[in-house]
C-alpha cells in the first residue's frame, strides 16, 4: 500500500496520513513531487492518491501526473480522497474516471470536508476553533472508513452519476478555464525580500528569484502552498490580499 498526494497547506496531507496509517502502520504517504514516486508508486498494487478540489475539479498537477505516467495504473486497485472546503460535487470521481481510462481499478472514493485553504479570498473564513471542529469530524470520518476498509468496504463519494452532474453544474462548467490549464496569474507584491523560501516550496519549481524579487513561469498549480507560508504574504492568486495564511498546524496547536 502507498500513499500519494498534492497537499497545499497541510490539509491533505493530514488526512492521508491518517488514514494510510490506520489501515497500515507500516505504509507510507509521498508528494507528488517526490523525486522517486514514480518508482514506489511501480512498487505497490494498492494506492491512495490524495489532492485538494479546486472549483469541482482535480488541480491539473495531478492529472498530468496520472497521464504522464499512464502505464503504471494498470490492474492497481485505487482509492481516490478528494478534500475540500465545501462542496466539489465528484471530486473523487474527476481522477477515478481519467484512472480507469489507463485501466486502475477505482475501489472507492472518498470526500474530506476541512477548513478551507484560499488565503487570499474572505469567502468560507472561520475562527481557529470552527476549524478544529472541522478537522475532529474529518478525523472522525477518517477513522470509520479506515474501520469499513479493513473490513473490504469501501466509500463511494463522488462516483456515481448524479455527483458528476452535481459537480459539472456546481463549479466546474462556470470555472473551467481556471483549472484546464496551469494558472498565470500569481501575483508578487513589493513587499517580497526575496528570501527564495517560495521557490523551494513550490512543488511545480513554478517560481525563481530574480533581481531579489520572486517571479513567476506561468505554471502554478493553485496549491496556495507559497501564498500560505510567505513570510511577507507578498503573494496572492485569486485575491489581492492575504485575508488569512491557512494552514493545518495552525489548527492544532
């Protein structure tokens, strides 16, 4: 069994741990990004891919992830854990579908409601403590499906039909261009002191330092995982300003 993921701000990469360890103590979850994923990914029959929604859709990293390496997916059993801040519909089920096509065999799909991860956006903000409340009943969920697992029973969030269409007229028909391709549209502020600690984090080496300022290829992910850590909250995506850095630790202090 292995676990695999893209995480932004620890949300996702919280709730594989979680519940990869509860089904084996043993097993392991890597990022994406990891240089040797694709190797441990060949290794295990059993795998966990786990990823943030963005607009009722998988972040595009992902999917290139899965066609660039559509040989591996052959005959492995795939559970698909899809987290987010409200609703996405099938966003299980947008991985699931692209996985059978390479022939995975999708054994479930499961959806994980956690505090919401868009810094630079006021819309879903809620107080440190609501947010606790949020993680205790996603660990909760975490822990009853690891339970049925075990027992051979699977969750089956985002993979029926109504899901996609919920999915598809939710979010994802209105907001199609911000997740077909990889995003331009970070922005940097001049409050940057370009300390480079962004372009070691970016898990698509998206960013670079250039004449002491942080600048960007046009390849973001929309992980927020460089907005949620900048020291200056010097960048931003979808807002203009940091409303508020989001991360997991912060919850559970």
């Amino acid at each position: 069994m292995l676990g695999i993921y893209l995480s932004g701000t620890g949300n996702t990469k919280h709730c594989i741990e979680k519940l990869i360890h509860l089904l084996d103590e043993n097993a392991q979850a890597i990022p994406i990004e990891k240089e040797d994923a694709v190797d441990e990914l060949s290794k295990h029959d059993f795998i966990i891919l786990a990823y943030p929604i963005q607009f009722s859709n998988a972040p595009v990293m992902v999917r290139d992830f899965i066609k660039k390496h559509s040989g591996l997916w052959k005959d492995k059993k795939v559970l698909c854990a899809a987290t987010m801040g409200l609703f996405s519909g099938d966003g299980a089920g947008c991985c699931a579908r692209l996985l059978k096509k390479y022939g995975a065999e999708v054994v479930g799909g499961l959806h994980i409601k956690m505090p919401d991860s868009v810094c630079d956006v006021g819309l879903l903000k809620k107080s440190v403590e609501e947010n606790r409340e949020i993680i205790k009943a996603a660990d909760s969920k975490i822990e009853k499906w690891a339970d049925n697992i075990k027992k051979g029973r699977f969750p089956k969030d985002g993979l029926f039909l109504c899901d996609r269409l919920a999915g598809l007229f939710g979010q994802r028909l209105w907001f199609s261009k911000k997740t077909k391709y990889y995003s331009d549209k970070i922005k940097i502020n001049g409050s940057c002191t370009g300390c480079g600690l962004c372009v070691r984090l970016c898990p698509m080496k998206n960013l670079m330092v250039k004449n002491n300022k942080a600048s960007a290829k046009g390849r973001c992910t929309m992980c927020y995982r460089c907005i949620s850590l900048c020291p200056q909250k010097a960048i931003t995506l979808l807002g203009d300003k940091v409303v508020e850095q989001c991360r997991y630790e912060r919850y559970v202090k």
